[in-house]
C-alpha cells in the first residue's frame, strides 16, 4: 500500500502544475532578469508541452500508487453499428 503522505505529496505537485499551467496560458507567468542597474529584460519563460507532460507524467505515477484510474476503453460505435 502506497504511504498516505507520498500520495498527498504527489496530489499537491499535480494541483500546483495545474495551476503554473493555467497562469502560463493566460500570459501570467513571465521572468524577468537584470544585467546590471535599470537593465534587464522579461519574457515568458515555461513550454506548456513539458509543462503537460510533467502533469501527465505525475498523474500516471499516482494512479499506480493509489491502484486506481481509469480502464482503457474501446472505440465507441454509433448506435446500431454491430461490427
């Protein structure tokens, strides 16, 4: 059995990417660094790819810990399509 503050842990580091994400895509999140007095410059530092699959990557680890999520599905057919 997986330990309970590993899994809160885990659930926490998902919650706050999920977060870091969403400013991200609002254009909240940017960086700014200095070269000296008055000079420096800002841009948006994060790739919201690496930033999903980390999510992702997270989310697969505490489904294994917690022996849960989802079962894979098949294709869904429209009704009265037997095949």
């Amino acid at each position: 059995m997986a330990d309970p503050l590993q899994i809160a842990e885990l659930r926490t580091k998902i919650a706050e990417a999920k977060t870091a994400l969403h400013r991200l895509m609002l254009g909240d999140k940017e960086v700014e660094v200095n070269f000296g007095v008055n000079r420096g410059t800002k841009w948006a530092q994060a790739n919201p790819d690496k930033l999903r699959a980390y999510i992702n990557e997270l989310e697969t680890e505490l489904a294994g810990m917690v022996g849960g999520g989802a079962r894979p599905r098949g294709p869904i057919y429209p009704m009265g399509d037997a095949r």
